[in-house]
C-alpha cells in the first residue's frame, strides 16, 4: 500500500515536471520565432 503511495506521489511529480518543461520549451521557440521575425522585418 505506502509503496504504491509512493510510487504513485513520482510518477505525479514527474508528469508535473514534464509538463512544466514541455511548457517552457514551447515558449522559449515561441520567443525565438519571434525575435527570428522581427530581425527579419528589421533587416
């Protein structure tokens, strides 16, 4: 039963975290595309 718990506790931090990066890395290409086009209409 507590080893279950335990296990179950994990695997939420780790789709939590997952979720967190997966998030982050959208937005940092999110940024890049954007800094990409405005250099380019600079230009």
């Amino acid at each position: 039963m507590t080893t279950s718990l335990i296990n179950n506790f994990f695997i939420f931090i780790l789709v939590q975290t997952e979720h967190k990066m997966a998030y982050h890395a959208f937005f940092l290409h999110l940024l890049h595309f954007n800094i990409k086009l405005i250099s380019c209409y600079h230009k």
